[in-house]
C-alpha cells in the first residue's frame, strides 16, 4: 500500500491492487477510513470519520489532487512493466 502523504495525521495511500479502479484514495486516521474519488473528489465510504473531518480531508485531498494522480499514474506503469 503504497503512502501518497500524511498531512495534519491523515494518511493518504492507495493498494496497489486497486489500479484497475479509477483513481481513488485511501485515507486513515485513529482507526477511521474513508475513500475518495479523484475524478470528482466524492467520497467513496466513510467509517469512523466526522463530519468535520471528511470536510478536512476533501480540501486536503483536492488541494494535493496533481500529486496524488501522479503517484497512481507512476505506480501503475511501474506495476505494468
């Protein structure tokens, strides 16, 4: 599982055997996890996360999107070869 950042405690990954989705993220923090899309930053799921901590993460992750893309462009061409 390959870790994008951790910002402000939240870790932001993606599994690797998720390639074959579109692009998404993983997000954890004190035991809680949510997922979100990067097409359209919609959260996927959300456990254990308050409604003022999706709200801090959606600005995180929408703030580093580029990054995030690249990352999960870089892994799945390195997976491919």
């Amino acid at each position: 599982m390959p870790t994008v950042f951790i910002q402000s405690g939240y870790r932001v990954s993606f599994y690797s055997y998720d390639l074959a989705e579109r692009i998404h993220v993983h997000v954890f923090k004190a035991g809680s996890e949510c997922k979100e899309w990067m097409d359209d930053l919609t959260i996927a799921f959300s456990r254990g996360f308050r409604s003022h901590e999706i709200a801090e993460i959606r600005r995180i992750v929408s703030d580093r999107r580029n990054e995030i893309v690249i990352k999960w462009q870089g892994h799945e061409r390195t997976s491919n070869q």
